[in-house]
C-alpha cells in the first residue's frame, strides 16, 4: 500500500489505472486481500462512499459498484444509516478468483462478457464506456431520487408508455434539437435491442426481408435471424451507404424494413450525408419499407448532422433512442418514437411480452438528464472521446493498422491489417488468442454478412487509448 490513509487508518489502495482489468475488479480484490490476511476484521466500518471515492482518486460510482459486489460476496453488510462494516473474517478461495470471473477460451458476438462488464480481461471490444466517465453524482443522485417513489406508484405495473414525465421530456428534447412529437409517440423499452425486438414482432413475419448495414450491429442480425426473417446486408463504407446495391436490391426482394444508423454507424462511426440521407428516403418512399434509424449515438454526434425521422415527419422513420452511451448502461432504457397510427400497435406487442416497463429506471433516466450537471457531463464525454479517438488511431498505426473509416466522434473506431482472411488466420482465430492473452476484441466476423477482403477490429477508443498491452499483443501478429 502506499502511504497515507482515508482517515480513520484507512489505507490508500493501489489501483493501477493502466492495469488489465476495470477498476471495481481492483476495488473487490484488495479488499478480499486485505480481509484474507485479516488486515480488516469482522465489525470494521468501511469509509463512506464519498470518502473513499475521494480518498482513492475514483468515481462514488465505481465505489457504490465496489461495495455492492462485496456485499454479494458476504465480505460486507449494510447497515441503514450507519454504513458499511466487515461481515466476516476471511474468504473462500483466492481473492482474484472472487472479484473476477474466468475469461473464456473462445469468443462470439453474444459473449457475455462483451455485455457483462466483470471479465478481467480489457475490454477494447467492448460497447460500454468506464463507469468514471458518465459522471461522480450524476447516475447515483438520479438513481436515490428514483428510489424516492411515491408509495401509490408501488400498487400497479407503471404506465404501458412508460414513465410520463420522462415521454414529457424526451418530446421536449426532440421539439428543440430534432422534429415536433408528442408525449404519446413516444414508448419506453428496455434499452434499444428491446426497441428492435419490439418493431421486427409488429411488423415482420418469418420469411420477410430485413435490410441491415453491412458491416452493422452484430446483435441485431443475430435478432432478424431469431425472428425468422431474412437479413440482407447493404454495403456501408467509409462514403456511406452503397445505394446503387440498395436500389437493386429492393427491387429484388420487396424488404419489410430496413435498420440503419445515420449518426456515429457502429462499426464505422460514420455518419451519412443530408443527400444520402434524402436519397434513402426516397427509395423506401419508392418501395415502401420502413426505415428505423437507429439513433442512439446521436448525443455524442455533432449538430446539424442529418435526421431520418427530422426529415421525414415520422411517417415511415421510426426512431430509436438509448441513454445507454451517456448514463450507464445498467439502466435499461430506450425509446421508440413513431408515427401515431403505429404507436398502438407496438404497445399492444409491449404488454404481450412483458406488460410494462420499470419506471424505477426511468425514473432514475429523468433525474440524471434533467439535472444541470448533465449537460456538463456530457460535454467532458465528448472531450475524452475526442482526445482517446486521437490516441487510438497513432497506437494502430504503431501496430501497422489502418482506420477503416475517421469518425468524426463517437467511441469506436474499426482498424485492421490488407490481409484477407483464411480459415487458419482470420479475425476469429486473432480474437480467441487475444482472449487467452487476456484482451477481449470484437472482429469483422461478427459485424459483417459479406466475406471480408481484410481482416478488421472495433475498437473501444475508451479502453485502447491507453492500452500498451494490446498493442504489443497486435503487433507481436506482423
């Protein structure tokens, strides 16, 4: 430990920001350490959230984490109003065994520690950002005035629509930045992949055809195949969406619908033009399928970039929104914002499979985005995701890397080497080696529907800013 101490003879812990691993894993495993050797003893009271947030350089958020996760061990319990204490004396097994779970021999597109967050191994293919980025007070005041709910919003399910004042403020929000839309056209979900599900159940059958960005989302073509429809991928580079193969192809095949990011597009991080956006409209005008813009980067985005659903009124955009990238993910919000004829129909779907909504979440979402501290917090993710693109894009290069696209904002950025891949030395094969050397990437493969002509990454510019690791690990592949 180093010298000094959070009061009380508290030490200050060394945690290693450079460190494989998330900084609650740290948190969790010194203080399993420190109750193994018996340094903390049964009854001994842990320093206040704040305090140690402040004590040790590290987010209240990334402590309240820490400490919960102690408390599922049985390391601490919990006394109302009194705090944090030592439940028992000593753990079973080893400390890192405890805090952390075993990383996987081989990896897939639905890997959960691509969503789970408690893998030790550093997640440069991962879709979250550190929890210290989104903010010390923002998430966890929004979340204890949540827990403040009125004892009469306890007796029923909450409202089908989802929490109103929060559909109050998100049309506001809308109105000011983007198009006019009512309270009652928008319908709250659990995240965006909730939102997607929700619209390929109301307006899809199995054998229908889905257009998708290719390379787009991994989740999402993993979700049309479930609901048995077909995915047609539509080139998307770093000009944009290939439209010359998007008319053809909509002759063909009569799609349903198609999926698509206009701001910030997950892989590329790309953003299409006011004239392809125009033109995009104009070929589901022509052959009649809907477009849902996926548009849950939009906050990360700069102003004045194009808007499906700004554009088109809502008559055949639907739009699907998320706070996932700007509050922490665990909170399981998003929003589907659709015409008026539609929306019925996509509650009637919402009630079938799972009545309502938690408006504990949304109520939390509320707070978080109607406090002033927010728009600060946002400001200095912008910032930060600025200054790791920068990095991210000279450490490839270093690994002899090229961008597939230059985002001009956004948290990804998609790299790779002109090698076209083989069965023996592919995207998949790099990341199963990169997972056994502890690194957790996210190649091509799950990305695309096409073959690729190279072999290609995401990556998280939060994570491989500032990770040597990785590059040694890629440039020991040359």
């Amino acid at each position: 430990m180093p010298p000094g101490n959070c009061g009380d003879g508290w030490p200050v812990l060394a945690i290693e920001r450079s460190k494989r691993g998330g900084l609650v894993d740290q948190i969790v495993a010194a203080i399993t350490l420190m109750v193994n050797r018996r340094e903390l003893r049964v009854g001994t009271k842990m320093p206040s959230v704040r305090r140690f947030a402040k004590c040790n350089g590290v987010s209240t958020f990334t402590v309240v984490e820490s400490y919960d996760r102690l408390l599922t061990l049985g390391l601490l319990s919990s006394r109302r109003g009194s705090g944090f204490f030592v439940a028992r004396s000593e753990a079973a097994g080893a400390p890192q065994q405890l805090a952390l779970q075993p990383t996987p021999a081989a990896i897939d597109a639905l890997t959960p520690d691509l969503y789970s967050g408690v893998s030790d191994a550093l997640p440069v293919g991962a879709g979250w950002l550190p929890p210290e980025w989104y903010g010390d007070d923002t998430v966890l005041d929004a979340v204890r005035h949540a827990m403040k709910i009125p004892a009469s919003r306890l007796r029923g399910y909450g409202h089908p629509l989802g929490f109103p004042t929060l559909r109050q403020h998100l049309a506001g929000t809308l109105a000011d930045e983007l198009f006019a839309a009512s309270p009652d056209q928008i319908l709250l979900t659990n995240g965006a992949t909730h939102a997607f599900d929700l619209i390929l159940r109301t307006l899809t059958k199995p054998g229908d055809t889905v257009f998708v960005e290719d390379p787009g989302y991994s989740n999402l073509l993993s979700l049309i195949r479930h609901h048995g429809c077909i995915a047609v991928g539509i080139p998307r580079g770093a000009d944009g969406l290939d439209m010359d193969a998007l008319m053809a192809q909509a002759a063909s095949t009569q799609p349903k619908l198609m999926f698509v990011n206009t701001v910030l597009q997950n892989p590329l991080g790309t953003s299409l033009t006011q004239a392809q956006a125009h033109r995009l409209l104009l070929a589901a005008e022509q052959f009649d399928f809907w477009l849902v813009e996926d548009d849950i980067y939009r906050e990360l985005a700069a102003g004045g970039d194009a808007s499906l659903a700004a554009m088109d009124g809502l008559r055949r955009v639907i739009r699907v929104g998320s706070f996932s990238k700007t509050l922490s993910p665990v909170l399981r919000v998003g929003s589907i914002c659709a015409s008026n004829s539609l929306i019925p129909e996509l509650l009637r779907v919402k009630m079938l499979t799972g009545l309502t909504t938690s408006e504990i979440n949304e109520r939390a979402v509320y707070h978080a985005i109607s406090a002033r501290p927010y728009k600060r917090m946002v400001e200095r993710l912008l910032d930060q995701l600025r200054s790791g693109r920068e990095r991210t894009i000279e450490r490839l290069f270093e690994a002899g890397m090229e961008p597939l696209a230059r985002p001009r904002g956004g948290m990804f950025i998609s790299a790779g080497w002109p090698i076209a891949p083989t069965p023996e030395f592919n995207g998949k094969v790099i990341a199963d080696r990169a997972l056994r050397a502890g690194i957790l990437l996210s190649p091509h493969e799950f990305f695309m529907l096409r073959p690729s002509p190279s072999i290609w990454f995401r990556f998280n510019v939060a994570y491989a800013a500032d990770a040597p690791e990785l590059i040694g690990f890629l440039q020991s592949l040359r």
